[in-house]
C-alpha cells in the first residue's frame, strides 16, 4: 500500500470524530514558523490544539520572502499578532552549504535552483537572523516574535536571546 493511501485511509477514521468548522482566524492569534523536519511534532510540542495556530513550515524553518507572504496574510487578513520561531538541532541544513546544495542540485537534473538553501551552521545564529528579517519587515503589522531551537534529542525547546 503506498503511503498515500494509508494516509487517506486515516483521513477516514479521523474525519468520523471530526468537531466540525473552526473559525479561519487562529484562536491563539499566533503564527509558528517551523522546519519541515518530521522530528518535530507541533502541535503537541507547543501545546496547540487544532485551530490555535497558523503553521507555516519550510526547510530549515528560515525567513524567505514566501514566509513572509504568508505572515502579513496571516496578520492582516487573520488576526495574528505574535510569532514564534522553532528551529531545531541536527537540522539536515546543517549539512551542506549553499554552493554545495546548488551544485548537487545541479549534477542531479541540469538545472542550479534560483534560490539559495539558506544552509547554516548554528541553529541559535540562524534564530537570530530569523528574528532580524522579520524585525526589518515592513508588511508585518506586528514584530513580537519568540525564536526557539528544540532539541531533537531531549524533547525540549530553547528560547534564543
């Protein structure tokens, strides 16, 4: 069975306790900006319920221009006024570097990707260059952002200063 059949299968059993329609506006008037990675589970990380939170993950959890894109929707069109950051460690960007990313890239189907990994090495730094990029942002009608980094291997999160 491929996975996307299990998973619509669990749609299934899901959707026969579903609460019903939730307002489009986060309860929590929060936005999370998160990596992909699916070491991290969110919702019961963070203590969200569905309906809390605007979820916006992306590789390395980093501030591009799609991010914030979706931040000023969330804060003008939905409410949203704070904004909590969550990287964490051992994050496969880590692992490579821009040129390095490009170039295998590249190798593998002829075409060098337009945009940069937005590779890093520190996970608290790249926190803080998060946190700068939203700062200097002028479409965000609110710049109280919490930048974190969970630990993989214990469970807990950090704040970053």
């Amino acid at each position: 069975m491929a996975e996307y059949e299990q998973m619509l299968a669990a749609n299934e059993e899901w959707a026969r306790d579903f609460a019903g329609q939730l307002p489009v506006a986060p309860k929590r008037k929060v936005a999370v900006v998160a990596c992909m990675d699916s070491r991290m589970p969110l919702f019961p990380l963070l203590g969200l319920a569905v309906g809390d939170a605007h979820v916006i993950r992306n590789a390395g959890g980093v501030v591009t221009d799609d991010t914030i894109r979706s931040l000023t929707i969330s804060q003008h069109l939905l409410g949203t006024r704070e904004i909590v950051l969550v990287h964490h460690t051992d994050c496969g960007l880590q692992k490579t570097d821009d040129e390095s990313f490009a170039d295998l890239v590249e190798q593998a189907t002829g075409v060098r990707p337009p945009w940069p990994a937005r590779a890093f090495t520190d996970a608290d730094d790249d926190v803080r260059e998060s946190i700068r990029l939203l700062q200097e942002s002028p479409f965000l009608l609110s710049k109280d952002v919490c930048g974190t980094v969970y630990d993989v291997a214990t469970g807990r999160l950090h704040r970053v200063a």
